[in-house]
C-alpha cells in the first residue's frame, strides 16, 4: 500500500491524472453552475486538447474516463500508469533499511535515518 500511494505520489503525472480529474471535476459541476458567466469561466479552463495532443488518450477515452466515480477514475488512472509507464517509475529505497524514501531523488532515510550521498 505504501509502494501504491508513493507510486500516485510521484508519478502520477506521466498519465495526466491532474488533468483528466480536473477535467472530471469541471464536466461534472458545469451542469450545477447556474449564471451564464460562471459556465464560460468553467469551459474556458477544460483545456483538455493538450492531453490528446501528448498522445496519451484520445478523445474517446477521456470522455470514458470522466464517466467513472473519482475511485475508479483513480484506480484506471493507477492502471494504466503501471502498464504504460513502469519502466519510468523509480522506488527509491533506502540501502539499509529497505524502506522507500521521501521521494525518488531523496539520498537519506526517513526511518533510519540513513545517508547515501
């Protein structure tokens, strides 16, 4: 569990998550928005075209995605980071210890206080 959540931590911007949920967030409150304005300042910010371009999803499966409860959306987001990307994700473990540290390019533990620079 540890290993999942360092995972979403760090990592979870090689497959958007910000975007897509954010994206999720502003379809889903778009329809509640009742004057005018604020639903041109909620469309004004979907900028979603940039997810497509990276080539990462197509349109369809964003529009899929935004489908989904926040936890499935988590969970497929979580999915797809560990197909696509494992080869770019990095668990920086402490040479002692064994444990993860604060983050991938942390060089002491947060447990045994060890130091590696």
């Amino acid at each position: 569990m540890e290993e999942e959540e360092y995972i979403k931590k760090h990592f979870f911007g090689l497959v958007y998550a910000w975007h897509i949920t954010q994206y999720q967030w502003l379809r889903n409150n778009y329809w509640k928005a009742e004057e005018l304005h604020i639903r041109e300042g909620i469309l004004g910010k979907l900028d979603i075209e940039s997810v497509v371009t990276s080539g990462e999803y197509t349109k369809e499966e964003i529009d899929d995605l935004i489908l989904l409860t926040p936890i499935e959306l988590e969970k497929e987001l979580f999915n797809r980071l560990m197909e696509k990307h494992y080869d770019k994700i990095v668990l920086n473990k402490c040479p002692r210890c064994d444990k993860l540290a604060r983050t991938p390019f942390a060089k002491q533990c947060k447990y045994c206080r060890y130091d590696w620079h």
